[in-house]
C-alpha cells in the first residue's frame, strides 16, 4: 500500500516535470519528493499522538530540502512540489489530489486574532482542491479555497477563494481570461499551468508576426477608409486637428497610388 502510494508519487513527477527523466533520478534529486516522504513520516506520527516526535521529523525534512510542511497538514495523493525550496505549507492546510506546487509558494495563516493555543486547531490555512497548480512564488493566504483545478499565477497573493477551473493572477489575485480563449477550455494538467506550444520559439515568433499582421491590416483598412472619404468629396469631413498628424500617412497612401506604386 506505501509502496503503492509512493510509486504513485514518483509517476506524478514523471508526468508534470518535463525535465524528470526516470524515476530514479525523482527519488534521488527531487526536494520536493523528499520532502513528501519525511512529511508522510511526520504526520504518521503527529496523528498518533506523537507530536514533538512528528515536528522533529518535519524539522530535519526542512533542513534537508528547504520545504517545511508541517506534519498536522493534510496532503492528498500524487502531490508534485517542483524545485521545492522555501515552500512553506502550514498546520490546518489541505492539500487534495494531483495538486502541484512550485517553489517558493506559501500556504499560510492570517489570523492575527487566532493566538490563543486554545483556537489554534481552528482552521486559519488554505485548502487547494484536486488537480489545483499554484505558480512559484504564490501566497495563499487564510482559511480559502482554490477550487478543483484551478491555476494560481507566479506571484500572485491570494486572500479570497478561487472558483473551479479559472487562473487568477496578480495582488491581490483576481481571475485572468486567458489570452487564447482555446486554453480556457483545455483543462487538463500542463507544465507551469501554461500550454508548452507557447515555449516553442518558433511558435512564439510566429504568433507574434500574425498579431503585428492583424494589426497593419487595421491600420491599413482604416487608412483606405479615411482616403475613400477624401476622394469623394461629398463626404469629405473638415480635418480636425489632432487628425492632422494621423492624415499624413493617407496623404503619401493617394500619393502613391497617383504615381502607380502598390
Ligand atoms: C497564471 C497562469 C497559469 C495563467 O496562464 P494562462 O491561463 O495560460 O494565461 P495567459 O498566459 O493567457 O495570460 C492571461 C493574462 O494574464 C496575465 N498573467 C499571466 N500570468 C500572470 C501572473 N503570474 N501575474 C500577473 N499577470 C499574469 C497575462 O499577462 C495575460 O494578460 P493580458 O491578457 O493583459 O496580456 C500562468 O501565467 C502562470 O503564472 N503559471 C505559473 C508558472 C510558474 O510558476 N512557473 C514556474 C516554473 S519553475
């Protein structure tokens, strides 16, 4: 059954990280997979009541690979932490299925008035639903939900929850549509949360002649309009003055095409 668990942590690596090359190398030079054994080492114990054995576990886990994960969070299956370092997952987070982190991320506390040890089983971190990606750098702060699936941008400070399925960016973060309305439909797991067609270079160069393209086309099609109405003089408006600068340009467009040049 461990065995099972564990394999089944291995694979998820092997499927989200795109420079994982075998399973060997996951368990050798993942943090983020060492991380998980010592925390599901820690939280054994912590649930058998034994809580300082459990925080020590925890605390020599961190040492080792600067992910700190406290042994009374709950993280589901086939979680991946990405590069790892300066995670820092707090006591009453919850982490679902197939949830997948990147470093620096922070799932954190904002109760200030929570101090007393008498609340302090009360719920003041994160849950992130199944399938959730958090970029690096993230903070997520209080007791919120990140709805199944959903994207949370580099960066971004989350205080409020995430609906299912959306990508939020910025601080605070607020739901972001996404440039290309296909990926909105797209919602299974891609590296960084992004499609990779976009890390192709020359898909990239590609995708960004076409939109100066569209945009010449526009300007283009709004420079013959405004032509159209000066070559017929029916409709030709009074030239306003700050026309005067943009009239340049459709002036040596009839020029041109007087002297016959495309
Ligand atoms: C949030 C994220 C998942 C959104 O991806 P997406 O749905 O494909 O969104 P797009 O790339 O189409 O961007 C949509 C808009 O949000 C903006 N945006 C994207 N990510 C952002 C971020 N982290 N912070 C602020 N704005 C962001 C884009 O600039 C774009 O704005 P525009 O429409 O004004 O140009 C992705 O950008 C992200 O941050 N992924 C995490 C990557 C990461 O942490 N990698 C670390 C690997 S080591």
């Amino acid at each position: 059954m461990i065995f099972k668990r564990l394999r089944a942590d291995i694979d998820a690596y092997m499927e989200r990280d795109p420079a994982a090359r075998s399973r060997a190398e996951v368990v050798l030079c993942y943090p983020g997979f060492q991380a998980l054994l010592f925390y599901r080492l820690a939280r054994a114990l912590w649930r058998h009541g034994w809580r300082l054995s459990g925080r020590i576990v925890s605390h020599v886990g961190r040492m080792l690979t600067g992910i700190e994960i406290h042994p009374g969070a709950k993280v589901g299956d086939r979680c991946v932490i990405d590069h790892g370092s300066a995670v820092v997952i707090g006591e009453t987070s919850v982490i679902g299925d197939d949830v997948t982190l990147y470093q620096g991320v922070t799932l954190g506390g904002t109760s200030p008035a929570i101090d007393s040890r008498a609340q302090a089983d009360k719920k003041r971190h994160p849950t992130l639903a199944d399938g959730a990606i958090v970029g690096s750098g993230a903070q997520i702060l209080g007791p919120i939900t990140v709805g199944e699936g959903a994207r949370v941008g580099a960066n971004a400070v989350v205080t409020r929850d995430i609906p299912r399925g959306v990508s939020a960016a910025g601080i605070p973060a607020r739901v972001i549509l996404p440039r290309d309305k296909k990926k909105a439909k797209d919602r299974e797991f891609v590296a960084y949360g992004t499609p990779d067609d976009l890390f192709d270079p020359v898909l990239r160069n590609i995708d960004s002649i076409r939109s100066q393209l569209t945009m010449l086309a526009g300007r283009i099609e709004e420079l013959e309009d405004r032509l159209g109405q000066y070559e017929n003089p029916g409709t030709e408006r009074p030239i306003e003055n700050d026309e005067e600068k943009t009239d340049a340009p459709a002036k040596a467009l009839r020029g041109s095409r007087k002297r016959g040049v495309a």
